[in-house]
C-alpha cells in the first residue's frame, strides 16, 4: 500500500511539473514555488538524519576501535563549528568565521590542489601513443596545450587557429552527440519513473 | 482562483453556421471561447509551442514502444563492457575479501535521472554483493540519496536472500561540501582499499580525485556520468567507462526487463529522427546559402 502511494504521488507530481513548464499564468508559477519550498523542508529533514548517522556511525566505529582520530576529528567538526555559531554567531570577527576562513576553507582548498597532481599522472597514463587513436588524442591534446600555455604566443598565428578549430567542431560535435544520448536517456529514464515501470527507487518491484 | 491576482476577462462572439452540422460546430465554438481566454490568461506559454511538440512526440515514442507487444518481444541491447564487467569486479572483490565501493558523486540530487540511473546500477550490484557475502560501501553527499540506498541495498539483499548481511553503517552521509565529501570518500578508499570501486552519478571537480585514488590502490573501476568533461576523466583513469546514455540504458541491461529495454528502443528511434533533423537543416542551411531559394530558419526554435 505504501509502494502504491509513493507511485501515485510520483505520477500525479510529474505531470504537474511537466505542465507546469509549459505555462506561464501565475497560479502555474506559484504551484512550482510551492513544490520547490516543501522540497527545501524535506531536505532539510533529511540532512537531519544525514547528521544523525554520521553521528551514530562514528560513534560505534569508535567503541570499536576503527579509525578513531578521523572519526574524532569528523565528530569534533560536527558539533564544534554549530557550537561556535550558536554561542557567538556567525558575523565578521566571530570563532565561526575564523575557523571557517582559516580551517574549513585551507582544507578544502587543498584538496581541490591535489587535482592538478592527478591531472598530471592521469595525462601520463592516457596520452601514450599505443595505437593510432591514441596517437591522434596524444597530437589534438598538444595542440590543446600549446595553445593554451605562455609558449603558444609564440606560434600563436599557427597553433590557436588549430586548436580552435578542434574545439569547435571534432571535440564539439562529439560533445553533442553524448549530450544528445545523455538527454535521451534523461527523457525515458524520468518518464520510466513517472509511470511507475521503473521501481528500483524505491527498492525494487512489487 | 486565487485572490489577489488580476484577471482580465474576454468576451467573444463567434458566429457559426450550425445548419450542415451542428454537433461540430458546437465543438468549434467551444473550442474557440475555450482557448481564447486560456491563451489570453496565458495559462499555455506560446513561447515553449515548439518544445511542448517535440515533447509530446518524444514522449509518444518512448510510451508506443514501451507498451507495443511487438516492440518488447523483438528488441535486443547490444553488449556494453563496462556492465559485464560488473560480476568480474565483484568476483575479485570476494575473492580478495575486500569491500565494494560505490558512489554517486558530488553533483547529483535524487530528482536527477542519473541519480535514479545509477540507483538501478546500485541494486544489481547490491543483490550480487548480497550472494557472495561481499562488503558494499556507499558513501554519499546527500541525506536523501543516502536514505534511498539504504531502502535499494536492504532491498536487494532481503531479494538475495541475505538480507541479516545489510549493514545500515555501510551506507553513510559523509558532507554535503564538495571538497569533504572529496576527502572522505578519499580517505576511504586509501584506508579500506576496495577491490572494485563504481563511479556512477553525476560527478564535479572531485571525479578525478576519486578515480585516481582508486587507480592508486590498484582497484577495478567502472564509471559512468551524465557531465561530459568528467568522462574524459573516468575515461583516462578508469578500466570501463559507460558513455552517455549507457548508463541509462544500464537497468534493462541488467534486469532484461522487457518493457524497460523497450523504452531505450525509443532512445534509438528518436537518436534516429534527431539525426534526420539535423541533416535536413543542414541541407536546408546549405541551400539557403548558396541558391536563391528562401530556406527560412525554421529550424532555430
């Protein structure tokens, strides 16, 4: 009875947000306002029991011994930082601010930086001219990067017409192609959905 | 009506000759006081004519193929890679009596059709994993993502018949920043070193972090997204890579569903008349450059 439900809501939702789109009155739009605000409360319902398990998880992998210091600096970061915005806020000059600002936003930072390192070690890996599509991938990415670094102003008459050139039309075209099946398979995935054929959301048929 | 809004109202007089047949005229007069004020309240957007069409003509597709008898019986998928590898990767995960990862990536929400694909994914290799007593790790960055796999995972265990080796903790929110979930789902794979790890979702900046950490630790990797700059990431960094509308096309794949293989029966037929589209536009175009002949533009739209 619950799975029924669940698929009727989905139905009756899905051909109210398709509708939608295609209208412009206001009562349309407030429709979609509407739907789009309870989806802000549901969320952040659920981010509660999001930070609820990752509590309960860290917790009993502690008692456990498993990865305790990253399990302790995981717990220490979720209560630490509401606690510092709950007793002074979350302004200019607070703890909150200086922690986010000097702890949260270095950390992230530096984990963005390791992308350049793997950048580096993928492109070793993939630009190696085993067969003669990977020739031809190895020759358009030197292009590429010729044209995009400080040396490609010195044949820039030669390499950025090229390098344009194949962005724009071999890497574009191929570009369309994948984003043609991608927002086919969009199309029918959602519809599947919609008419309740496709169940695995939901943990599977019944 | 809702209060507060202006209305404006039309009032027409349409005159009809209802001596030949006065049932239709009837119904072309109320079609037209109809329609009148409907447009005039714009509660259609003339504006989206052209894609409200093709959506209807898409969706007709996809529901005529879905439930034409002839179209389930006949269809048959091609072979894709990356989805029969799926049982070696868990075979070597229980072999080696290493876990499983799998994780949706950073940039998805459960409303998108890559989520649910790849949810589809996450339920074969649940029931698999489930069989062979294997470790299932799902780390992810949204609390409703993670409340749906809980329900797919525990599901496809109970399915399995295995559904005592459903652990709850497996399944866990790790951060809903990009670059924390980045870390966490790093330190886990640095730390647990999972014999097979799936990328499948949409992915950001943090795919190729993920992708070659997992390389690093010498794990098979199948990936999959719907973001066409990551796949040349996965492409670079990974063993399979699912293109575009594979991933989609992943849950009749593996469940050999009739009625879902022949809803991606519809993607070809209308990969097919977007092709048609594009080279009578292009023929149009062409025409229109280099004749006299008045091709218009009505392809742009």
């Amino acid at each position: 009875m619950d799975r029924r439900l669940a698929l009727t809501a989905c139905f009756i939702f899905g051909i109210l947000m398709f509708a939608q789109y295609f209208s412009s009155h206001p009562l349309a739009r407030s429709v979609n306002l509407a739907i789009l605000e309870y989806w802000q409360i549901i969320f952040a319902f659920t981010l509660l029991v999001g930070v609820v398990s990752f509590f309960k998880n860290s917790v009993v992998a502690m008692k456990n011994k498993e990865e305790r210091p990253y399990r302790m600096i995981g717990l220490i970061g979720l209560i630490g930082m509401p606690a510092l915005a709950l007793i002074w806020g979350i302004r200019a000059d607070t703890p909150f601010m200086w922690m986010f600002e000097n702890v949260q936003a270095p950390m992230q930072s530096t984990v963005f930086a390791l992308l350049a390192f793997f950048v580096a070690s993928a492109s070793y890996r993939g630009f190696r001219a085993r067969s003669l599509q990977a020739a031809i991938l190895l020759g358009a990415a030197a292009i590429i990067l010729l044209s995009r670094s400080q040396l490609g102003g010195v044949f820039s008459d030669v390499v950025t017409p090229v390098a344009d050139w194949v962005r724009n039309y071999p890497s574009m075209s191929a570009r369309r192609a994948i984003l043609i099946g991608i927002g086919l398979g969009s199309l029918t995935t959602s519809l599947r959905v919609i008419l309740g054929i496709e169940r695995t959301w939901l943990g599977g048929k019944q | 009506m809702p209060i507060g809004i202006p209305y404006r109202f039309w009032l027409s007089f349409v005159f009809v000759d209802c001596r030949r047949s006065k049932l239709s005229s009837y119904l072309l007069m109320s079609l037209i006081l109809t329609l009148i004020p409907l447009t005039q309240l714009h509660w259609f957007d003339l504006e989206r004519l052209p894609l409200f069409v093709i959506s209807v003509i898409a969706i007709a597709i996809v529901l005529f193929t879905t439930y034409s008898r002839r179209s389930r019986e006949k269809f048959k998928i091609r072979k894709i890679a990356g989805m029969d590898a799926v049982e070696d990767a868990i075979g070597r995960a229980t072999e080696m009596a290493r876990p499983v990862l799998f994780t949706p990536g950073w940039g998805g929400d459960i409303q998108r059709p890559t989520t649910i694909a790849s949810m589809n994914f996450l339920s074969h290799i649940a029931r698999k994993t489930g069989s062979y007593d294997c470790e299932l790790l799902y780390p992810t960055h949204d609390p409703v993502i993670m409340t749906v796999a809980q329900e797919v995972i525990k599901e496809a265990y109970a399915r399995a018949g295995y559904v005592d080796r459903y652990r709850d903790s497996n399944v866990t929110y790790v951060s809903s920043s990009q670059f924390g979930y980045a870390a966490a789902v790093d330190g886990m794979i640095s730390r647990k070193k999972p014999a097979s790890i799936f990328l499948l979702g949409t992915f950001e900046a943090e795919s190729l972090i993920l992708a070659e950490t997992g390389n690093s630790i010498g794990a098979i990797q199948i990936a999959g997204t719907d973001s066409t700059i990551q796949l040349s990431f996965f492409i670079v960094a990974c063993d399979y890579t699912l293109i575009g509308e594979e991933l989609f096309a992943a849950s009749g794949y593996l469940s050999q569903d009739p009625s879902i293989l022949a809803s991606v029966r519809a993607q070809d037929i209308l990969k097919l008349l977007i092709a048609l589209f594009i080279l009578v536009a292009v023929v149009a175009a062409t025409l229109g450059q280099v004749t006299d002949i008045a091709t218009g533009d009505w392809w742009v739209f």
